[in-house]
C-alpha cells in the first residue's frame, strides 16, 4: 500500500492542538459562523427584501443574545481547559444563532430558499478556496482538513489506505455534539427539514445544520468539478453517532460518486 504519512503521524493529527495554535483554530471556527449570519442577511435582502433581511438578522441576535451554554461533562480544571471551555462555549453560541437564523429562513421562506441562502453562503466562502485546497499535494489536505476540524472541537480519528484519508469524527464537532448534548431541537426550536430534497440528500428529515453539507459538500462541488469535496457522510436522521469525511488523494477520484450514491440508498450514510 503507498502511504503518505505513518500511523505515528496519522494519530497525532487527531489530537487536538494546544496553546496559540488552539485558539487560532477555535477563533477560525467561531468567526465562520459571523460571516455566516452576514452573508445570509445579504443573500435575504438581494433576493427577497431588507425586511426580510432584517428578520434574519434578529433570529440570529436573538439566539445569540439568549443563549445558555449546553450540558457538557468531563471538563476538568486546568488552565487549559478552561480556555478550551470558553471558546468551545463561543463556538457553540454561534453555532446554535446559524441554527436559529436558518430555521427562520426554512420556515418562513421554504426549503428552496434556504438552499439559495446556503449557496450564497458556500459561494464567497469554502467554495471560493476549494481551487486552492484542490491544488496541494493530499498530505497538505489532510493535515488543513483536520486542523479545520480540530476548530470546531471534533473528535477524531483518520485512516488512510492507496485512495484516500478517511477522518471518522465520533462526534462531530458542530450538529453532532449538538445533538449529543440535547441542544437540538433545543431552547431555540431548530428545525428538522422534512422534505426530500437535494439538500436533505433526497431522503429527507434532516437536521437543519447538516443542510449545508449536501449543499457546499455535495450540489457545488458536483457542478464545478463532477464529484463531492470531500465526502461528509452524516448520520442518518435526528441522532448522534460517528460523521466520516472521506478525502481522496486524487480529489477528482469519480469513486466520490459511489460515496454520494451510498448516503441516498438505505442503511446509515
């Protein structure tokens, strides 16, 4: 088998990092979800109307302004820690406003809507650096890929065979700690997208934050450069359990496709 890095290397890129580079990691994460909230204001405004505009924007503040931290457990005393604790809080704050500001969209507007609001969103963000990520060698992916997870408080573990790294987060560090903490629906009512629809990856119910997967993941990526980048296989339905990102050396491999067809036919994704 042709590896690009050890079993050495491979696991040291599942622990999550310490000191500045932490934080750097974490700010990352949390300034995403502000620039998530602005582009979904514009996107509103252009399409819709400054009312409507406005209304987002306060589903977001509100939820932001609202929230309390979720149920969490194992949290120790070092210094460390209680910084990891403070921006893990901030992280999930934003987290849970996007929530709120596309539940607002969804059920106000409807799932196309909300699918335009979140190509708006993918369009001036993560698809506008696929070009660069598609350029690099895979063992640069793989280490920015799993240094962008490590912002948003993943835990994780990556595999690697000739094809691919596959990064198994258990949980995830958005939707899934979400849902493992019992912060969703939760206090701000998230939504469920019932439909079945490209962004519910024709299956629908759907939680409201893993929309955007099919979405940036799957829709854009395909229609740019024919398969999915990478493949993000959530669980199915409302519950937690293990999210896999497979992400191909070559990231044009069409064995994406397979991937993709798998989380539209039965059994978990």
């Amino acid at each position: 088998m042709v590896r690009l890095l050890t079993d050495d290397e491979l696991a040291a890129l599942g622990r999550p990092p310490v000191g500045e580079a932490a934080e750097r990691a974490w700010q990352r994460g949390i300034d995403g979800y502000a620039v998530w909230r602005e582009l979904t204001v514009a996107y509103l405004t252009d399409a819709i109307g400054s009312e409507a505009g406005d209304a987002a924007d306060a589903a977001y503040a509100t939820a932001y302004d609202e929230w309390t931290p979720w149920p969490t457990s194992g949290d120790g005393d070092d210094e460390h820690t209680a910084v990891a604790r403070r921006y893990r809080d901030e992280h999930d704050r934003g987290l849970d406003a996007v929530c709120a500001q596309i539940t607002y969209v969804y059920r106000t507007h409807g799932v196309d809507v909300l699918e335009q609001s979140i190509r708006a969103v993918g369009e001036q963000t993560l698809l506008a650096w696929m070009p660069k990520d598609l350029e690099r060698p895979p063992e640069v992916r793989i280490r920015t890929w799993a240094a962008m997870l490590h912002g948003n408080f993943a835990e994780f573990t990556i595999a690697e065979d000739d094809e691919r790294f596959v990064i198994t987060q258990d949980p995830c560090g958005s939707c899934g700690r979400q849902l493992e903490c019992g912060a969703f629906p939760g206090p701000f009512d998230h939504a469920t997208v019932s439909e079945v629809h490209p962004i519910t990856f024709d299956r629908g119910d759907v939680p409201i934050y893993r929309t955007h997967v099919a979405a940036m993941h799957f829709l854009m990526p395909t229609e740019r450069i024919g398969v999915p980048w990478p493949v993000v296989a959530c669980p199915r339905g409302t519950v937690p359990g293990p999210c896999r990102v497979t992400l191909y050396k070559d990231p044009r491999n069409p064995a994406a496709h397979r991937d993709a067809d798998q989380l539209r036919g039965a059994g978990d994704a």
